[in-house]
C-alpha cells in the first residue's frame, strides 16, 4: 500500500466510476469519493471500494475541489476525476515518486485524452501534463467556476506514464459540455467585472482555432482533430455570446436599482 489518498469527485458517473476506482483499487492507502448528489447509482457502486464517501453539492468548482482534498488523511493525494484511469505504468511512477522524490510539492503527468474510441493526439490535446499529484499543504485551486487554477509552491517533478482521460463519450456529449462550459465562463466574466469586446473575442475565436489545427498540428488528427481545433474557437464565440446576453438581461433590473 502507497501512503497516498485518492481523491475523486463525481456526479451522476455510474457509467465511468467502476473502472476509475478499478484503476487505484489496492494500492493507495485510501480512496475518498466527494459526491455532488448523484441521482444514479455513482455511490452504490462507490461503496463497494471505500467507506469514506462524502456527499457536498458543488458551488464553484475551485473551492470544491479544495474542500475535497481536505478530507484526506494522506500528505499526497493524487487527484482523479472519474472519467480518468491511473495505468499500470503510472501507479509504478507514482509509488517510486513518493517513496523516493520528496523534495518535489507535486508531480505532473502526461493525459491521455479520448472521444469515443478515438485518442486525440495533437492539436494541444497531449501530452497536456496535468497536475494530478501534490503534497495538499503545499497545493490549492483559485475559488472560480469555470476552469480553475492550481497553485503550488515549487519544486515539482514531471511523470512520463500517462493518465486516461475518457473526455467525451462522443460528439454530442462534446457539445453539452462546451454549452455548460461556455455558460459558466460568461458568468464568470458578468461577475468579475470584466470589460469584453467583439473584435477582442473574434480574434481570440480565429486564434484559437488556427493555433490547434496548424500550430498544434489538429490536422493530423483528421476530422477529429478539425472538430477539435474548431470547437476550440467556438468556445470563445459562444462564451463572448452568452456573456452579452447576460448584460442584455441585467440591464433592465440593474437600472431600476
């Protein structure tokens, strides 16, 4: 056993949870599931692998994760979703890392990433080092809601074995996350105040795009890797979008007030 916590954060992943708590199952001193109230049976199948199950409905995603790594007894906790699978050749890594590297705060290591079947190569898709492994007093996520930051104090040591990561189940699961993603982002940026401007979000859309596909090399994934590059620029389209209807909507109440 790895003096080591598990932690992994689930909603309503009875399809994906089995395999991820397969994958750390025997090794880690502890496994610690944060459940943002399933409905589905995420943690039935959870309770087969761990009696530390906590229940706490997710409010912004930073300051979630925060508190999920705090219910760890462990001073290194590797950090999963549940779409995500430790391999073989990582589990070594991460046993060797924490045996023997102490002088590291965290680890990164290389994802895999997935739609469908198909592993997504380029386009910034991999490696994309992940900071997964991390001593958790000396690591913490800035408190926003959409794509969150993590800090950590130096040094930190890079992994080779990679990390799979069942992003998308297809397509159409791709888009429902981009429309929940780019909601939030608009939020985000309503909330903070920030001034936005269309010219601003068109470049960024057009950036983003040929940056994936010609500067990462998208093309090389072929259909996918256009979808991918595309779907990229969409993102900052949609998001600068939603935003403006944000303002259109406050405007109203904000002037009465």
């Amino acid at each position: 056993m790895i003096n080591l916590s598990v932690v992994i954060l689930t909603k309503n992943e009875e399809k994906n949870i089995r395999d991820c708590l397969e994958s750390v199952a025997g090794w880690a001193d502890e496994i610690v599931v944060v459940d943002d109230e399933s409905t589905d049976k995420t943690v039935d199948i959870a309770r087969e692998y761990t009696d530390k199950i906590i229940t706490r409905k997710m409010d912004i995603e930073g300051r979630h994760r925060n508190f999920a790594y705090s219910q760890a007894k462990s001073v290194w906790v590797l950090s999963l979703d549940a779409d995500e699978r430790v391999t073989e050749g990582l589990r070594l890594e991460i046993k060797e890392a924490i045996a023997h590297h102490t002088n590291f705060n965290g680890f990164t290591m290389p994802r895999r990433n997935y739609i469908g079947d198909y592993w997504v190569r380029y386009g910034g898709w991999y490696p994309s080092p992940q900071l997964k492994l991390f001593r958790k007093d000396k690591f913490r996520y800035e408190e926003a809601a959409v794509h969150p930051r993590a800090f950590m104090d130096d040094p930190c040591g890079h992994l080779k074995s990679d990390l799979i990561h069942y992003s998308y189940k297809n397509i159409e699961d791709f888009l429902n996350k981009l429309n929940n993603q780019t909601t939030r982002e608009a939020r985000k940026w309503y909330e903070q105040g920030r001034p936005m401007h269309g010219y601003r979000f068109l470049w960024r859309a057009y950036d983003r795009f040929m940056r994936a596909y010609f500067g990462r090399k998208g093309y090389k994934d072929g259909f996918v890797g256009f979808a991918v590059a595309f779907f990229a620029g969409l993102y900052q389209f949609l998001s600068y979008m939603k935003y403006r209807e944000i303002i259109a909507t406050q405007k109203p109440s904000d002037e009465k007030a």
